[in-house]
C-alpha cells in the first residue's frame, strides 16, 4: 500500500461532523442526539438510532433506546430489548454487525409499534464495543431496501468505537451530572470480585490499567493519509520484530517458544487482521484507534468461544495488539502511575511489572496469572500485594476507580461503600502499627523467654530481594532460590550473569551468611526455553536434583558460579529434593569437582564452604542420621515434605489445605528430623513458607529448629512470637500430644490457646 503523506486527507463528512458533535459541551445525551443527527444526515439515511445496555443486577440487562433520529422520540428511555431478542438484541449477543436490504421479512425481526418503524426496510445495526465488552448497539435504517456499502458499515463501527469512549470518558469525568439518564455504562456501583492471593497484603489505591483505552482525543484522525502511514510503518516494524523472534535466536529457542512465534507471526501476516486495521483507519481512525477497535472485535467474539485453544489464541493477538500499540506510541519510558497505584492486567511478564516504579505501586490484580508464576514471584519480592485468577476483573474496573485489594483472603473491592472502607481502613492501620513495631525490633535479636537464641532469615532469589536484608533485619539467606534468575529471563543466563548475581547477594548480605540452593527446575517451574517433558505427575517427577545429576552440564556450570562468586569468601550450598543419601553423594561429588577445577586454574577459591541438603522427602527423613554424615547442613523443605507427606499436590487448591502442619503425624516427622539432626551435631533449619507464620514458627522452635528461613513478610510477626515464647513450656505441652496415642487431628487450638494464655502474638 502506498501513501503519500504530503497530500492531507481529510476524513469523510461523517466523521467531520461526529468531530464536531464531540466538541460540543453538552451533556452525554445531548451528545448522543447530535450523534444520531450527524448520522442520519452525513450516511443518507432516515434513522440513526442508539441502545445502550441497561445493567440489571449482576447477570444481563436490557436494550434500551437512548437516543433516535427518525424514531418516535416518545420511544426513547422506554423500548426496551433483551440480549438476543430482535435483530438489534442479536447484533449485543454475537457482537457482529448485521446489514439487511429487507429486515421486516427477516426471521429475528421483532417489530416495536410505539417506535413507529414500520416503513423502515434496509437496516444496518453495529455493535458498541468497549474492551471486549458490549455496550450497546448503533443502528440506522432507511426506506429504500438496498444493502449498505462495506465502507458505509466501517463507518458506522468507527462512530460506534468514538461513542462508547465518549460515553465512558464522560460518565468518569462528570460523574453523577453527566450520568445518562438510567443507564449506567461505566460501573459506579460497588462490587467485589473474588480471586486468589497470590502475594500476601492489604492495599488501598486507584484503578491503573495496564494497557489503558486510546483516549477519546486521540481516537479520531485529523490526516487519514498520514494516519495510513503511521500504521504501515507500525506494521512493518512489527513484522520484522516478529520475524527476528521466530528465527533471530533459534540457537535458544525451544518447540514450544517457537509455536507460540509462528503463531504471533501468522497473526502478523494475517491479511484480514491487517485489512480491518486498514478499513478502520481509512474509515478515519487513528492508529492506535484501529488496533484498539480490532482488538474489541476480536476480544468480543472469541470471549465466547468455548474451545480452549481458541481462548489462549485470545492472549497472543492481545499480546500482538499490545506490541503495535508500543511501536506506535514509541514508548520506551517507564509508564507513569500515580503515587497509590493498583495496577490491572489480564497478565503481565515479570518485565512489565519491573517497568513500573514500584515505590509508587499498592497493589496488583490481575484476570490470569498464577501462584508460581514469575509475576508473582516478583510480587512477593516486592511486597506488593497480588490478587490472581480475578475473572472479569478488567470489564468492571475503570481508570481511577477506588480500590481495596484484600490478598490476605483473595478479594479485591471495587468503588467500595463507606462502610467496607471503614472496616478495611482498621485492618490497615493494625497492620500499619504492626509493622512499626516489627520496624523496632529490627536490630534485635529473636531470643525466646527461656533463652533459645533463633536466626530468622530471608527467603529470597532475585536482586529486588536484597534490600528487604536490611530493612526487615534478617540474619541472612537462608534459602536463595537460584532458579528464580532462569525463570525471570528470556534466555539461559550466561555463567558471568549467574556468578554476578550470587556474588551480589553474598555482598549484600556481609557477614551473614547465604544458601544458595541450586537449581530447582521441573514441577510447576518450567524455563521459556527449555523444552518441557510432559509428565503425568510433575511434582514427583524428573525435576530438580535429578535433572541436575542425568544432566550434569547445567549442574556444574551453575556450581562453577557459585565457587566463583565465593571467592574469598563463605559460600553455602545445598541442593533440592533429594530422595536418597546416595543422591547427596553424587551431587556433593559433583560440587567438589568444580572446587578441584577452580583449584588446578589457579582461582581464589572460598574463604570457607559448607555443602547441604534440602530435606524434603519422607523416605529422607528416614534416612536422617545417614544423610548427616555427608551434608554440612540440612534444611527442610517444609512445602515440599508436607505435600509428600500427605500425599496433596501443594498447587491444587482443592487439596493443598486439607492436611493441617500442626498435626501430630506432620509434628512427629519434624521433631524426628530434628532429633535426628540433634544427635548428629548436624545444622538443621526449617524453610517452606510455615517457617513464616507465628503460629508454626512457635512449634519449630519447641521442636528444637534454631534456623527458620522464611518470605520477608514473616520476619517481623515471628520475631516477636519468638520473643514472647516459653519454647519450653511449649514442647512440653506439644511431645505427650504427638505420641501415637493421641486423639486430636490437630495440636493448632491447643497451641493457640497456649500461645494466646502466655502473651505470645500469633
Ligand atoms: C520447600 O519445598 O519447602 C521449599 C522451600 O522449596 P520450594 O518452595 O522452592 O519448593
Ligand atoms: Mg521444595
């Protein structure tokens, strides 16, 4: 397609005229009547009609005639249509155009009498179309029976993407005075949507969305011609980056990453996207204003498919719209966000949300996403509260809107009434003082009543982590998850990025110490690209220390790492999942290798070292005092050992929660791990996410654990159980109840109430 940018083209009378319509400082229904005028005379037509969607309740709600030229205006805020009735119901229901040369005599015309529409024959009805959802439906009819021209239905879809924006934009701006009279377009009303927590916290802020509506401004060309060409140059460009994704990098690119290219690129190459995109713009849309509009089209049909293979598809082309967006607007700055900002994403990679300035971020939610997902990772990194899975989410939210993100039970409030707010205001101030008081105790040390002295460390595994080091006062790292740098980037980290990174954190960290646990891939934590091995049973499959021993060259060269970014200086290591003691000697033997090979290279080698295990297997605790001989230290992995344990996959929400750590089967193999490791003079910590929690933390400790690893989020609220802790008096009243022949299926309320009886906050 060429274009010659210095001819101006000026956009058809139509959109002249809805320009001019828009200019106009009336309010929305005024707007809308001189919408319907401008229609009716600019498209030769007798009548131009506007339904919008009447919300009733929470489920559907009705068409309702809101503004006509040519109708009886007596008809106007009375005829009513459902979804689905009558050829303008059909045209909200499927969210596809319909253009009939004849309608009376079509089968899903329904007549209204007190519109007078009888001597009405050709009709073209459009739906407005808002960010996937249906507004409403633009209509214009005529006399002589003759079928519509393409271009004249391009047209119509523009002036229906012009109004729905309108419509919103003004409805947020004026509030209740511009409020249409009884419809209610944006959502004003409160409304809670419910998800899961997927990063723990309370936040109140303002509505940001990720990929926010062109504005109602920019949503009109001024000059078609060079509007064209801002979209071929877009689309040129998005071509070849597309191109260089599918072949640029094939040396790292696994099957997978490449499918889900070629996909982009079909997309990109697909001459009916590019052709709506043309029509829209030559219709008088910018360009931004024409991806958007597609994206509405495409967003509003495949919402309703059913096929799961065509929703993901959704996601690319979301994906797709979302990369011409950027190229068009050549954003490379960090996006701007006010001071409180809740930020809203169908999902967002773990590089997005590192784009915002997070000091400014309160919260995140999100449609998709994932417990052990990137994002979320990140999230719990950053202590930013993340809501999850909170389906439908983005069709109700507004930019702006007031928010209240509950991460604690999975909630997130919409323009909540004064009285949530009243509630949810106290939680954040306890929660508030609270941390104020952990702030306090930041420099001192946990030490219970009977004088155990505990070191509380930091779960951690990115560099946004080390800072939280010092400002939660932890006494180190007690488990720095390395997998976590593979998982965030596009490609295989080089050595020189893996030994930078562990460097950094044993600087951070001083002269406190830090586990590393080497690389625990497969399960729920699958690399971009690598090719993923398609496993019944993931968890209990070919993940972590045994992928590390069939596939030593990753092992060593992540090893070789860590001997490098310890040189000089104390360097921990233990490795996950390890089943069997013999396991532990081979992946040992593995590391002492790489010490031999730094040695003979005549490297600095660590100051001192210490080599680990993760004890996160039942048959390993039976073998407890074996594995002692031939680790340095042990650290269980509560998360993994309880869901063996019990047999319940820790990501299924359905089964995750339904054994209680605090039973006295999960109590006995603890206290065993802890004897055992006792007897042995062997190091023992605990660090899976119970280690973070007061409760819990309060029965390791009696259980005789010293070390307890835990998120940033549990330092303060453990420290001060612990401080306030008889451990004594605690394993005193836990062993006789972990004999066999206990009754109870849970020591939490005996607990509870020993804590709650002797001062200690849990
Ligand atoms: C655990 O299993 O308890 C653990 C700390 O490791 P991860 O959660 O990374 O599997
Ligand atoms: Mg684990």
């Amino acid at each position: 397609m060429s274009v010659n940018p210095d001819i101006v083209t000026t956009p058809p009378k139509l959109m002249r005229a809805i320009r001019a319509a828009m200019e106009g400082t009336e309010s929305v229904q005024e707007r809308l009547d001189d919408f319907v005028t401008a229609i009716t005379s600019s498209m030769r037509v007798n009548v131009a009609s506007i339904y919008l969607l009447r919300q009733k309740g929470d489920v559907g709600g009705e068409l309702e005639l809101s503004a006509t030229k040519g109708l009886k205006r007596s008809s106007v805020h009375r005829t009513r249509l459902k979804p689905g009735e009558g050829l303008v119901g059909h045209v909200a229901l499927t969210a596809r155009p319909i253009n009939l040369a004849d309608a009376p005599s079509h089968p899903l015309f329904s007549y209204r009498p007190e519109t007078g529409e009888d001597p009405y024959k050709s009709f073209l009805a459009v739906p407005i179309l808002r960010g996937g959802r249906t507004l409403g439906v633009l209509v214009v009819q005529s006399k002589e029976a003759r079928t519509f021209s393409e271009d004249e239905v391009e047209d119509l879809l523009t002036v229906a993407m012009v109004l729905a924006e309108i419509i919103v934009d003004d409805e947020r701006i004026g509030g209740k005075k511009a409020a249409l009279k009884g419809i209610q377009l944006t959502q004003t009303k409160p409304e809670t949507i419910s998800g899961k927590a997927f990063a723990p916290g309370l936040a109140r802020g303002h509505a940001v969305l990720h990929r926010p509506p062109v504005a109602p401004a920019n949503l009109l060309a001024s000059n078609i011609a060079q509007e064209e060409l801002r979209l071929e140059d877009a689309i040129t460009r998005l071509r070849a980056h597309v191109d260089v994704m599918v072949s640029g990098e094939t040396a790292t690119l696994t099957r997978a990453s490449k499918e889900i290219y070629e996909v982009y690129r079909t997309f990109a190459y697909d001459r009916k996207w590019v052709g709506r995109l043309r029509e829209a713009v030559h219709s008088g849309l910018t360009a931004e204003a024409a991806v958007e509009r597609t994206r509405n089209e495409q967003r509003a049909r495949l919402m309703k498919v059913r096929d799961p293979y065509m929703r993901a598809r959704l996601g690319d082309l979301e994906d797709l719209a979302n990369r011409m967006l950027r190229l068009l607007s050549g954003e490379t700055a960090a996006p701007q966000i006010p001071d409180d900002a809740v930020l809203f994403a169908r999902d967002l990679g773990p590089a997005e949300l590192l784009d915002y300035d997070h000091d400014k971020l309160a919260a995140l939610v999100l449609e998709e996403g994932t417990m052990s997902s990137h994002t979320s990772i990140i999230a719990r990194a950053l202590s930013l509260p993340l809501v999850g899975r909170a389906a439908g989410v983005l069709d109700r939210v507004e930019t702006g809107d007031d928010v209240l993100v509950d991460a604690e039970e999975g909630y997130v409030h919409l323009r909540p009434l004064d009285t949530q707010l009243g509630g949810f205001q106290m939680r954040l101030n306890i929660r508030g003082e609270m941390s104020r008081a952990y702030d306090q105790l930041r420099f001192r040390r946990a030490v219970t009543q009977c004088g155990t002295e505990v070191d509380l460390m930091l779960n951690a595994g990115l560099l946004v982590d080390l800072p939280q080091l010092d400002q939660a006062g932890a006494d180190g790292i007690g488990l720095f998850r390395t997998e976590f740098q593979f998982m965030v980037s596009d490609f295989m980290p080089r050595l020189s990025q893996q030994t930078d990174l562990y460097r950094k954190a044993i600087i951070a960290a001083g002269d406190r110490p830090v586990t590393f646990r080497t690389l625990d891939l497969g399960g729920d934590k699958i690399l971009p690209y690598m090719d993923p091995v398609p496993e019944e049973n993931p968890a209990i499959g070919w993940r972590a220390i045994r992928i590390g021993l069939d596939r030593p060259g990753l092992m060593r060269y992540q090893l070789r790492a860590l001997v490098a970014a310890g040189a000089g200086r104390h360097l921990r290591v233990m490795f996950p999942m390890v089943t069997t003691v013999q396991e532990m000697i081979d992946a040992r033997a593995l590391f002492d290798r790489e010490i031999e090979r730094a040695k003979r290279l005549g490297q600095e080698l660590p100051a001192k070292v210490e080599v680990g295990v993760m004890l996160e297997t039942p048959a390993l605790a039976w073998q407890v005092n074996q594995v002692c001989d031939v680790a340095d230290f042990v650290s269980v992995g509560a998360n993994d050992l309880m869901q063996f344990f019990f047999a319940a996959d820790r990501d299924n929400a359905r089964v995750a929660d339904r054994y209680d750590p605090l039973s006295p089967a999960a109590l006995s193999i603890l206290s065993f791990i802890a004897d055992g490791c006792r007897i042995n003079d062997t190091p023992v910590s605990v660090c899976g996410e119970i280690a973070g929690r007061p409760l819990e933390a309060a029965c390791l400790v009696a259980l005789g654990f010293d070390t307890l690893s835990m998120p940033v989020t549990g330092i303060g609220p453990v420290k001060s159980a612990i401080m306030a802790l008889d451990a004594r008096a605690l394993r005193d009243l836990i062993l006789p109840n972990i004999k066999v022949t206990t009754r109870l299926s849970s020591l939490r309320d005996t607990v509870r109430a020993f804590c709650l009886d002797t001062g200690v906050p849990v």
